[in-house]
C-alpha cells in the first residue's frame, strides 16, 4: 500500500458522508426533529379591523413586458384597500416599464422611480424608507401571488415573536404545466416545513415574503441574494422567528433559456458564500436549531460541489483497487448520464427521471462557478436580466445594452 492511501481514503469516504448527509440524512433527520421538538401553529385569520397596515414592495429594472401583468395581480389581492399601499421600485429602467406604472397612480400605486441603475440592494434599501406601513411583502415582477397569499403571510404577525414570513413558491413551464424539477421544489418545501416547526427557517423566497417594516436593516450594496440576507439579519440582531406558510402561494415561470438558467444558479452559489461572511455568527450554539439548519441545509450543501471533486479526486488517486474503480466508473457514469439529459429536449417523457440526477450536477458545477466568481469579486449585488418566457435571449441583451441589470 502506498503511503498516501489512507489519507485518500480518509478523503473519500470524509466527501462521500458529507454529501449523503447534506442531501439524504438531514432531511430525515430534520423532519425527526421537527416530529420531536417542533411546534405546530396556526393562526387565526384576524377581521379586516385588526389586520396591520401592509406593503407590497416589487423592485424592477427593465420589466416592461411583465409590470402591468404583476400590477393587475396586486390589485387583485384580498386585503383592506385603505390599509393596503403598492410600491414599485424602478431600479433605473431604460425601458417603459416607470410609465407603465404611472398609468396605475390613481389606483393607488406609488412609483419610486430611481433614475441610476444602483442593483437591487441599493434600490430596497432606498425604498424601504419610503415605506408607512407595518409590515411588508417584498415580491418579484414576474411573479403572481394568489389573491390570499397576502392575508395567510400576515395573520401570523398577531405574535409579536415573528419577524419574517415566507410564503411557498410554485414554478410552472410556459404551457402552465408543473415544472420538470417539480420533485426538488417538493423536497425544499418539506425541509422548510420542517425547520419552520423547529423555529428554524433559513432566509427566504424572494418571489413571496413578508417581514415587520421595524425589522428591516440596511443591507450592504452588493449583497447578491437579499432574500436570504435580509430575514437572517433580523433573526440575528433581534432573536425574532421566522417561519413558513404553506398556503401563501406564489407562481413563476421558468426560464426556457438554460444558459440564463445556470447564470441565475452560479449568481444564488456566489451569493450564498458571500451571506456566510454575513452571517456566520448564526453557527453559534447560542442561536439554537437556526445553528444546526445553517451549517447542514446551507453551508454544507454550499461546499457539496468541492465534496464531489475530493471523491472523484481520491477515486483516481485509488484506481488501482477494485473498489474504488467501481466508484469511479459510477460517478463517471452520473456526470455523463446527467449531462446527456440536460440537453435532451423536456418532452422525452422516457427521460424525464433523469432530470433530477441532470439537476443535481448542474446546480452544483454552478455553486463551483459562483464559488470562483465571489472570490474573484466579479459576482456584483447588479446581475443580468433572466430571459423571461417567450423573449429571446438577444432581445433581452439588446434592451439591455451597456446597463448592468438586476432581476431575480
């Protein structure tokens, strides 16, 4: 045996427990937990008299196509329409997407029009100090909320214990059926179910969420996922819960562009390493299970990515004994099957169960990118627009010429 053998082992097997962990043992583990230890709410729906004053906060850039849609959307909500106020902040739009929204002011939609493009961070810290009511919902411009969603986030603020609450987000293909990856967002929303139980629930959707307007701190200019960074500050200054509605329901489309798709991913990855130097102080003991959550739900699954290359690494490093050449051949294997299925077409229904292999690799070569990107620093708080669906891709880029665009 070669000197080094052992240590290679050691490596291997180390990577290999850490990947079923973060993947397959925490969710049982969590869902246990939560089975044991969790608590169980509901709240009441309060009358009309006793909701609290509420916001609706969307931050756009270049939304033309999808502002009026989201508009007519929030109109549509079910909450009283004097305690009701909407925001639209237009992050230096080139486009029409501000005089769209001015058409709405005598329905009583505000217009923050921000005449530079300053990223998403810059433009809802401004326009959080525009803000009169007591809680907020923050949303995207290509999302739709259900005319309820609104009332399910803020019955749960009659406890003065919860700071934040999000809502559960469905993703749809441009035809209106489920998404292809329907089984993933089934997975993440079990495991948000459950540390929501355990008074731990890490961050939020962007697409959905509701926090008290008291609680939102400042966030630096180029943070890259505030949807995460904003719910975990006010946990980590003031102790406050943050929890999960189910019922809170809000729909998007997919992007059918898979370039913009794996941008969009590697922009979250980079973002997530950036929020670990945000908010490392959670991992203390002192933050209960919100500690146990964070380190395996997220940090974890965030470094899963270096995990794959130290087993594939000591695989090759051991080849020369007969189990770790059959490892190496089944993880060859993964990465060549899942990236056969990621660039056949959706509608080979024979290789639909593939998806989910194809999108394990995926997300984590884009966590890989995103890993390099944050620490090159060339992953900033602005990012590129996502293709919407039934846009192309170069109409996007030529819209959007010269400016550094946010979105989702």
């Amino acid at each position: 045996m070669i000197w080094w053998h052992p240590f290679a082992e050691f490596l291997f097997w180390t990577c290999a427990l850490l990947v079923v962990y973060s993947y397959a043992i925490y969710p049982v583990l969590v869902s246990l937990l939560a089975f044991c230890f969790g608590r169980t709410a509901q709240p009441q729906s309060p009358a009309d008299a006793d909701l609290p004053s509420l916001a609706l906060l969307i931050a756009a850039h270049n939304e033309e196509s999808e502002i009026a849609a989201r508009i007519e959307n929030a109109l549509t909500m079910n909450y009283p329409r004097e305690k009701l106020e909407i925001l639209i902040a237009s992050d230096g739009s080139t486009d029409a997407t501000a005089e769209i929204v001015r058409g709405y002011a005598a329905q009583g939609v505000r217009l923050l029009d921000y005449r530079v493009n300053r990223g998403k961070a810059t433009t809802l810290n401004s326009a959080m100090e525009e803000v009169r009511s007591d809680v907020v919902i923050l949303s995207d411009a290509n999302t739709h909320m259900d005319p309820e969603s609104a009332r399910h986030l803020v019955r749960w603020f009659d406890d003065p214990a919860v700071g934040a609450v999000c809502g559960r987000l469905s993703l749809h293909e441009r035809d209106g059926s489920r998404n292809a990856d329907s089984l993933y967002w089934k997975y993440e929303t079990f495991m948000k179910k459950c540390e929501s139980r355990l008074g731990a629930l890490l961050g939020a959707n962007g697409a959905n969420y509701a926090i008290r307007r008291e609680l939102f701190v400042p966030i630096p200019p180029d943070t890259i996922i505030d949807d995460f960074v904003i719910p975990l500050q006010a946990r980590l200054r003031t102790g406050c819960a943050i929890l999960f509605d189910h019922q809170s329901v809000a729909r998007e489309e997919t992007p059918e562009n898979l370039g913009a798709e794996f941008r969009r991913r590697a922009r979250i990855g980079a973002g997530g390493y950036q929020s670990i130097c945000l908010l490392w102080p959670l991992l203390h003991p002192r933050h209960g299970w919100i500690a146990f959550t964070f380190l395996s739900h997220k940090i974890l699954r965030w470094f899963c990515p270096f995990f794959l290359l130290g087993m594939l690494g000591s695989s090759i490093a051991l080849g020369d004994q007969p189990l770790y050449r059959w490892a190496l051949l089944a993880q060859s294997l993964s990465y060549c099957t899942a990236a056969f299925a990621h660039f056949v077409p959706g509608r080979w229904t024979l290789l639909k169960p593939l998806r989910l292999p194809s999108m394990f690799a995926l997300m984590n070569l884009a966590l890989l990118v995103g890993f390099f990107r944050w620490l090159r620093g060339s992953q900033k708080g602005t990012w590129q627009r996502t293709a919407r669906v039934g846009e192309s891709t170069s109409a996007v880029e030529e819209r959007c010429a010269g400016v550094t665009v946010p979105s989702r």
